[in-house]
C-alpha cells in the first residue's frame, strides 16, 4: 500500500515535459511540411515600389508619391489590399498612445510629462492626398489607425497584379523629443540635421499561408511583417547633403563631385578602408547651407523594405569584404561628433558581422552593408541601420561605450539576415528575429572581440531574470505587445536557450548544421516558430521537444540540486555476506553504521557485497555471466550513488565536475533526458577508479541554473544555514 500512494503522489507531480509538442504545432500542409520545410506548393506575394520622396529642411515635411504594383500569388482571390501607415502611431490621440498605461510622481522632468500627457507640439501621421488606379481614377479607402483598407473594383485573381499609386506627405519629428526610430536629429551648434528616415512610406501589409491578412495595429513595439519586392526610388535633397540608402546608388557621376566618385570606385575593389569624404571635407560641407537640391537614385532588388539617411554633416568611409560567393560593400557614414570612435571601430564592426554571420547562415547576399551613427539608436533596415556610440567633447570614451557600440552595429547590422532575409513576422513573433540574430551577435563578439564582456545573451546572463518574480516573466512566445521585461523575454532568454542548445545540449557540429539548413530553407521566405522548432530536429536528429517547451513555451527556471550522495565500494570479505546499513547512513570500513546523514565524505565508504546471481534472473536462457569476473572488475573502484532534485522545475542536462582525492577534475555531461521518468527527482550511478572528495554541479555556469549554492557535495557552509532555516520554519 506504502508503494501505491508513493507512485499515486509522483504522479500528480508529473507534468509531461518530455511530451511531444504534438497539436501545439500547427498540422503540417503543403505549404510548411513536418520536416520544417517550404512545402511544394508554398507561396508568398510580391510588392514592388517606384517612389519619389524630398525632404524640406526649412518646413521638415517629407513628401512622396508611389506606385505599389502588387502581385497575388495566393491560391485565392482577393477584394481589398491593406496598407500599413506606421506614421499614424504618432497622430494625436492613436491608438498607441490611448493604451499606454501611465504613472505619475510628485517630481517629474518636463520631457517625462510630455511623455505622460502626449502633448509632444508635434502633429505627426500620414496625410494622404489620393489613391489611384493605372486611369488616375481614386479608389476607395478606409482607414483604421495604423492600416489603409483599399477597396478593389473587383477581385484581384490568383496569379494576376495591380499597380495603384499614393500620394502623402507627413511632418518629420524631433527624435530627441520623441525618441522615435525615425525622423531627425538637430545639431544646433551648427544649425544643421540628421535626418534617418524609416517607415516613411505606406508599405504592404503582409497576405500570407498562416495569418491571411496580417494587419495587427502597430502600436509602437512589435515591429514589422513585411513582403519582399524591388524598390526604385529617387530621393531629392539639398545639394550638399551626403546620402545613404537601401540598395545601389545607381547615379553617382551625377550626385558625387568627381573626386568623391573616384574614390567610391576605389572602395568597390578594395579590402583596406577608403575615405569617400573625410572629416575634414564634412566640416567645410556643414558650414554650407545650398538652396539648390540634387536627386539621388537608388534601386534594391527582392528586399522588404527601405530606409535612407541624409545631411551636409556625414564623413562617409568603406571597404570591400570578400565572401565566399559575393563582395559586398561595408560603409559607414557619421558626423564629428562620432569621431575617433566611429572611424576607428564602425566599417569594421560591419565587416567582421557580415563574415560571421554568413559562416553560419548564408553568403550575404545584398551589395552594400551600411552603418549610420544616430544618436541613442539601434535600429534595423535592408542594407542600412542606425546605431549610438557619441564620445565625449574631446573625443574620450569608455571601455562600455566601445562595447556597447560596436555590440549594436553588430547587432543591427546582422539583422540583414534576420528578419531581412529569413522573413519572420516581427509583429508576432519578436523572438524569432531579436532572440536568433542576439545569439549570432554573441558568435560575433566571441570570435572577433574576445576581450569584451560576453555575458549578454548566454545561461550566465539570464539569471537573474529567470529567478526573479514569476508574476513579471512570460513564455517567449508571447505576442510583442504583451511581453513583460522585453529585452530579457525576447532578446536575452531565447539567445541563451540556443547557446545552451549549441554548447551543452547538441554541440557545435549539429547544431551548426541544423541552424545553416533553416537559414538556407527560409532564405528570402516567410518562417514560422514550428518551422524553426522542426528544422532543428529534422537536420540533427535530436528530440527537441522537451526543450522548446520548457524554453519557449513555459517559464521554469533551472535548479537542480545534488541532494545526497552514496559511497560503496566492493566488500571483499566473505562471499554472500550482506551487510546490514540503515539507509541513509554512512559506515565505517568496519562495518558499523553511523547515524550521520551524508553531508561529506569523511565517515567513508559503505560496505558492497556482491553475491551470486540466483539462477531465476536468467529466465529462458541458458548461458551464465561470470560473477566472480563482475566482482574483480570492481576491486578497488569508487562507487557513487548521487540523488538530483529538479528544485526549479525546468528539465535540464546535468553537468558535474568531479573533484578527486589526487587533485585532479572531470567534468561529464548527462543528457535532458534523465528526468523523463521522474521529472522532480533522479538518481544516477557512477563508477570511478580514483576516490571523489567534492562533487559540482554546472561549474561553468552553462545551464542557467538560479541556485548554485545547492550544486555542491559536501555541502557548503552557506547552503547548510539555509537548510537549518527551512527545517527551523
């Protein structure tokens, strides 16, 4: 009866970790297969853009028409297309700011307030003049915050196309004052700006196999779902401005004097960085206030999306890095104000991103890579992103400073392949471009700037997060907009499951493997969770199961603690003679037994006896083991009988660093798959030649574990003042 309730109470604990995730995946089709795969008949649509766009710097409005021609490869009709109008999350009173729960102090700054009250003096949003077919005609549109509904005359049918066209403008915003990804920054010692202009267009929303329509309202976090298309776009600026752009600059005898367009040429072919326009020609360039304007043209080819860059401020440097396939252009384009540290560290940043990043997904692909400083920012685009890193007046800065700005080009610039490339659906899944591009940030930092502090993104560095107040912790998947601790959740965690993937649970060879095989699958694709989660299984042959659900969809920490541990060896007296040992006592070599419960190893060994195995474990067969041959094999051998406890209800590999009598370590990893039995408690038997004095627990922090003062045996003096205040309690 006593074995009954025992297995009745285990089994009230047990809570299918190592279950398949089954139904939460979605049904495999021939869209997105079991393997993790594109399907045979998998589809996605196409948006191509001819825009004409200029900025003002006098009224700051930026004003542009497009036509969008729009291809429907779905394998059904369509009756109206959706347009994203991200400005509108800055229209008085959106929706983004209504939602925002706020919080006063009786101390506030003036710019907090703002904050708080939404009055930011800024009229932002798209105003949209018109919407036409190919004969000028308007067509009909709703709009609903932060999406355009366009209505179509008829149908639009499978493997057919439209082209429409928009005409807008909005007024650019104070990045200081509103701390935006867009808009501009004003230099007022100069009298001049810095203009970085993303999500400034009306730009298709995403039709796709999974979601139909993704048209969830931007509320300012979850960023974006996007369809690749080509971009021809002409862009007319004062005429001393520098500019830099998504895609080719497809005019430059006619925007560059012939000395600048002479060195451009030069970059293109060489590995050692070449000066477009040096510091010294940007100051003179700044002090120029042109009323004329110039029109720089740029096309991209099958990217989702453009952003650009501007102002009379910008030095502008690059060199060619040689890939396996392709030679892409690494530039940088910056004000004084970055410098030394921007000349000395951007381009290179950039290059060192693009080779390990390819090493691990794919050859990268595009022309040109670019890096814009733009102050407090850290942003991502095709081909472009703006990032902070502002030395001190005199030009010093910190240790931190270096890290942190060469950390989010890196980062930024890597997000070229993800999302950019492999094409997840930011606006649901953050995880699935932030989480997989900061665990290439981490390779990147680890290879190239081996003396940067690397933490970030590993086990190590999400402790504290992970055993911190449940009631502020969500699943990694989890919707943007609901995300509780929103670097952690969706930077940090899932950065950290895969090195832990990577390091303990696979190792390099198959992870490495089975993350390229999803890079290549999806490239310039629209990837869902479960296509990453099958892929990974697919291409290693490993169960991974058990670890996106614990990883991804719960939130257990990890905890494991050495609650006991037995030590035999073989007792070479008598043959059949069995010792009497109370359990959880130690004895002597004596033989006595100790009433000491096993806190160390000093009270020595328990007595083993081996005895001759009685014919009835044979069954059936009719050949013999050699007893005596088992018990000479273990003359002299340390036996250990170790209990783990799973304190933290994340299933985890263990790993111990053996510490023997002689001085000498041995670290052995056991798999995950321990616990599928009994998730709470496990026991393990290990044989060892030399004679254990101290037994540890993940010593290289690799697991996240959150407790570490229960990873040793003996247990150490801060553990057991512990232990005495629980049993106290």
């Amino acid at each position: 009866m006593a074995l009954l309730v025992s297995m009745s109470v285990n089994a009230q604990k047990w809570q299918g970790k190592f279950e398949q995730l089954g139904t939460i995946l979605p049904t495999p089709n021939e869209y997105r297969t079991a393997s993790g795969s594109p399907g045979d008949k998998y589809w996605q649509q196409k948006a191509d853009y001819k825009i004409n766009v200029s900025i003002d710097e006098h009224t700051l409005v930026l004003k542009g028409d497009e036509r969008i021609t729009y291809y429907n490869n779905a394998p059904e009709p369509l009756d109206y297309l959706w347009i994203q109008l991200d400005q509108n999350v800055r229209k008085p009173n959106a929706l983004s700011w209504q939602v925002r729960s706020t919080r006063m102090r009786d101390t506030l700054a003036a710019k907090s307030m703002m904050r708080i009250t939404g009055d930011y003096m800024y009229e932002g949003g798209f105003h949209i003049k018109s919407v036409t077919n190919e004969q000028g005609e308007s067509m009909a549109y709703t709009i609903n915050e932060t999406m355009m509904r366009i209505d179509l005359a008829s149908p639009l049918k499978p493997g057919s196309s439209i082209s429409f066209s928009i005409t807008w403008w909005y007024n650019m915003y104070d990045r200081m004052k509103l701390n935006g990804r867009g808009g501009y920054e004003y230099f007022p010692n100069d009298d001049n700006y810095a203009f970085t202009l993303t999500q400034w267009y009306p730009r298709m929303a995403v039709f796709d196999d999974v979601e139909g329509w993704q048209n969830k309202q931007f509320l300012g976090r979850g960023e974006f779902a996007l369809t690749f298309g080509d971009f021809d776009v002409s862009i007319t600026v004062p005429s001393d401005y520098i500019m830099a752009a998504t895609g080719e600059l497809q005019n430059a005898d006619e925007v560059l004097t012939k000395k600048q367009a002479d060195r451009f040429s030069k970059a293109k072919k060489s590995t050692e960085r070449v000066f477009i326009v040096t510091q010294k020609e940007a100051e003179e360039n700044e002090k120029s206030k042109a009323t004329a304007t110039k029109t720089w043209h740029f096309k991209a080819v099958n990217v989702r999306d453009f952003a650009w860059t501007s102002s009379r401020k910008y030095i502008w440097d690059a060199k060619m890095v040689p890939l396996e396939h392709h030679h892409p252009l690494a530039m940088s384009f910056y004000p004084k104000e970055g410098n030394p540290l921007w000349g000395e560290q951007s381009t290179e940043a950039v290059a060192n991103t693009l080779r390990t990043y390819s090493h691990y997904t794919i050859d990268y692909p595009y022309p040109v890579a670019i890096s814009v400083h733009a102050a407090n920012q850290g942003m991502e685009y095709p081909m472009i992103c703006f990032n902070y890193g502002r030395p001190k007046k005199n030009g010093e800065y910190s240790e931190r400073l270096l890290e942190g700005m060469v950390s989010v080009i890196v980062h930024e610039v890597g997000h070229n392949f993800f999302p950019m490339i492999i094409n997840s659906d930011e606006r649901q899944w953050t995880w699935m471009d932030e989480g997989l591009n900061t665990f290439l940030e981490h390779r990147t930092l680890k290879e190239n700037y081996p003396g940067f502090e690397l933490s970030w993104g590993t086990p190590k560095g999400i402790v504290n997060y992970m055993k911190g107040n449940p009631d502020f912790i969500r699943p990694i998947m989890t919707n943007s907009e609901q995300i509780r601790q929103f670097g952690y959740n969706a930077y940090g965690k899932p950065s950290a499951a895969l090195v832990l993937l990577r390091e303990t649970i696979m190792g390099p060879k198959l992870f490495d493997k089975a993350f390229k095989t999803y890079a290549q699958r999806w490239a310039f694709k629209r990837p869902m969770p479960a296509d990453f989660f099958r892929t990974m299984e697919d291409a290693s042959a490993v169960d991974l199961d058990w670890f996106w659900r614990g990883w991804f969809y719960g939130t257990d920490h990890v905890d494991v603690e050495v609650s006991n541990v037995r030590w035999f060896r073989l007792n070479q007296g008598e043959k059949g003679f069995e010792k009497k040992i109370a359990a959880g006592t130690i004895a002597s070599p004596g033989g006595e037994s100790s009433s000491q419960t096993n806190q160390d190893f000093s009270k020595s060994y328990t007595p083993l006896t081996l005895k001759d195995t009685d014919p009835r474990f044979y069954g059936e067969f009719k050949n013999r083991i050699d007893d005596d041959a088992v018990r000479n094999s273990l003359v002299g051998k340390n036996i250990y009988e170790v209990t783990f406890k799973n304190d933290g209800g994340l299933v985890t590999p263990i790993i111990i660093e053996w510490t023997y009598k002689d001085g000498t370590k041995e670290v052995e990893k056991i798999p995950a798959e321990i616990w599928r039995m009994n998730e709470n408690e496990v026991k393990k038997v290990f044989v060892k030649d030399k004679e254990v004095v101290n037994i540890t627990l993940d010593p290289n922090q690799e697991t996240a574990d959150t407790n570490v003062t229960n990873n040793y045996f003996p247990k150490r003096h801060e553990e057991t003042k512990v232990e005495k205040f629980k049993n106290s309690n």
